[in-house]
C-alpha cells in the first residue's frame, strides 16, 4: 500500500517540479552563501560570516519549506482511495496515509539537512559545523507535521489549489511572530519562532498540537461520504 501511495505521489509532473524546487533551493543557497573575500578574510571573521549564514539560512527555510510540503500532501484527497476505503477500511487506509507522507517529510527534512550542511562546507572557508542546527530542523520538522495535518483537516480534492492559502499563512504568521514576538500569538498557533524556540515547553506544546491534529483527524474521516 506504500509502494501504492509512492506511485500516486510523485507522478511524472509532481517528480519535475520537485527536483526543480530542490535545484531553485541550492541555487540561492549558492548565491547567498558565496564569498569573494579571500580565505583569510572569511577565517578572521569566521564567527560573523557564520552567524549570518545560519540567520539568513533559517529565513529561507521558514519560506520555502512549508511550500515544499503543500506541494507534497495537497493530493491526499484523490479518487482512486475510495474503493481502497470500502475494500480495507477507513482507519487502515489513514493510519498507512500518515506514516507514508510522515515517512515523506522525514526524509524531505533529512535532505535540507544534508545541503543545509555540506554546501558551506565546500563553498565557504569560515563554516563550522553547529550542533545547534538539530534544534532548528527539529523545530522545522514538526511545523512541517502541524501544515501537513493542517492540509489533511481542511483541504480536500475538489479544492486542493487553496491549500497554497495554508503555505501562505505559515510564511505571514512567521513574520507576525519574528516582529511581535507575542506570547498569545504562540499560543493561538505554535509556529517556529527564534524568540520561543528557547523555552523547553515550546516543544512539548508543538506536540500537544499535533497529537489535537491527529485527533481531529481521525474523528473526521469517520463521518466523510465515499
């Protein structure tokens, strides 16, 4: 059934514009990480020229990130599950649905990792790895589980072009709490935010979201019409 939701998942037109998105990615990883400063110069003022790659690298990541996942769960909702759904279940046919596409995510976050890492590694002079970074692609990771979930509750087949609305949210919510780093607004939606990533129940709230997600989930599609 796995194998199933691969196939159904990156057809020809999907695989394309994926690749296109990881090229588009490392470009202006490229373009903004790239110095013309000699060695020397990028050793003596390693710790700024870090500092600003990993500023400048989070912003990228909060923008592109949730578009790379509505790309990847906006097809959820198609047709052919219906018979699958008579034939093996509701519960059966979700549960294999979410460890499939959380399967997905893993290892879309394990490959911005990688290129997060080895880029600058043989691009730059002053880069250093950071274990630091693992809190950040945690924080990522599970943004990338409450859209998923998000893209699930709400967006269906018939209307799957709107869920670009659930990508553009998270990129305006983002700047919302990068500006007015309010406590409320964390609260009203637990997105990644440099200001709350500090706090060690930010993670265990991100979790409870999740796991409300999850739920609601799973109530839904026991009175959704085949």
């Amino acid at each position: 059934m796995i194998l199933y939701f691969y196939l159904h998942l990156f057809y020809s037109r999907k695989r394309t514009i994926f690749i296109l998105g990881f090229i588009i990615w490392i470009g202006l990883m490229t373009l903004m990480i790239y110095h013309n400063e000699p060695v020397f110069e990028q050793r003596l003022y390693r710790a700024q020229n870090q500092i600003y790659y990993e500023q400048i690298m989070r912003s990228l990541l909060m923008l592109l990130c949730p578009f790379f996942v509505v790309l990847i769960t906006m097809d959820h909702d198609q047709q052919h599950l219906k018979p699958m759904i008579s034939y093996f279940g509701r519960k059966k046919i979700a549960c294999n649905k979410l460890f499939f596409y959380f399967l997905v995510l893993t290892w879309l976050y394990a490959m911005f990792f990688m290129i997060y890492h080895i880029l600058p590694f043989y691009l730059t002079s002053y880069y250093t790895y950071d274990t630091s970074s693992y809190m950040l692609f945690l924080n990522l990771y599970t943004d990338g589980l409450m859209t998923t979930l998000l893209v699930f509750i709400f967006i269906k087949d018939k209307h799957k072009a709107f869920s670009i609305l659930i990508a553009l949210f998270y990129v305006f919510y983002s700047f919302l709490l990068e500006d007015h780093p309010n406590i409320i607004f964390f609260y009203l939606f637990p997105q990644f935010s440099a200001f709350f990533s500090t706090l060690t129940l930010a993670y265990y709230y991100k979790l409870c979201y999740i796991c409300l997600g999850l739920t609601i989930y799973f109530f839904q599609i026991n009175f959704e019409t085949l």
